[in-house]
C-alpha cells in the first residue's frame, strides 16, 4: 500500500516546487563605480534602490575602488526590471582601528545623495545595467 502514497507525495513536492518558483522575480545583473566629479571612487557606502511600491529593495556594497554589484535576494544577485531612483547610505568616515579614540563621522557626499527623492539618480533595468554614479563632495 505505501507505494501508492509515493507518488502523491511526490507529486505533492513538485507542485510546490513549480508555487514556489512562480513566485520569484527575475533579475538582472547590475554593476558600476561610483565616483566624484574629479575622478577619484567614493570607497565606502551603499548604492540603494526600493521599488515605488515599497514591497522590494536591492543594494551594493561600494568597494575601496568604487566598484559596486547590485543584489537583491542574495549579494550580487542582480535587480528586478523597473526603474528605479538610486541613492547612498553609509557614505561618511569610516570609523579608526582604535575605538578607544574619539571619534565623530564626517560625510563624504553631499547629503541630497543619500535621499531618493534629492539624489537626482535614475536608472532603468534591464536597458541600463552599468551604472556609472558620480556624485559632489559636501
């Protein structure tokens, strides 16, 4: 008898398998820099994108080169398809190795890049999908 359980169980497990990959969303790869007028990368931060309704949010680590890679279920993962307004956040001195020393940050971007709605940054995936971001001092 067991032997005719098996088979609804596994077609109980594949019919979960195919719910549960129709709920994921396509994404795609998403890199750039992010630099200030002069040339030199902004070594340290985030690039941000929310959707406009509020439900999804992807980011990128800024690297020490100003390089970054977007990711939203998973670092690096890539974006979903939509236009999104970019911003920054963690963009201030980053803390010394001795924390014993007083220690207030300063910014390193003008603070409208840290807002979506000030940054002025926009960009479109899957039509853009290396951004180049440069941003103003403070």
């Amino acid at each position: 008898m067991t032997h005719l359980y098996r088979p609804r169980a596994a077609l109980a497990a594949c019919s979960l398998l195919v719910a549960l990959a129709g709920c994921s969303r396509a994404v795609h790869p998403v890199k750039g820099t992010v630099r200030f007028k002069d040339g030199t990368p902004l070594t340290v931060g985030r690039v941000v994108v929310d959707s406009d309704d509020g439900k999804s949010g992807s980011w990128g680590a800024i690297r020490p080169d100003g390089s970054f890679e977007m990711g939203t279920m998973a670092p690096d993962d890539g974006v979903p398809a939509g236009t999104y307004r970019v911003y920054l956040t963690n963009t201030t001195t980053p803390p010394p190795a001795d924390l014993s020393v007083p220690f207030t940050p300063r910014p390193l971007v003008n603070p409208r890049f840290n807002d979506k709605d000030t940054s002025g940054l926009a960009f479109e995936v899957p039509k853009e999908t290396t951004w180049e971001i440069v941003v103003e001092k403070p």
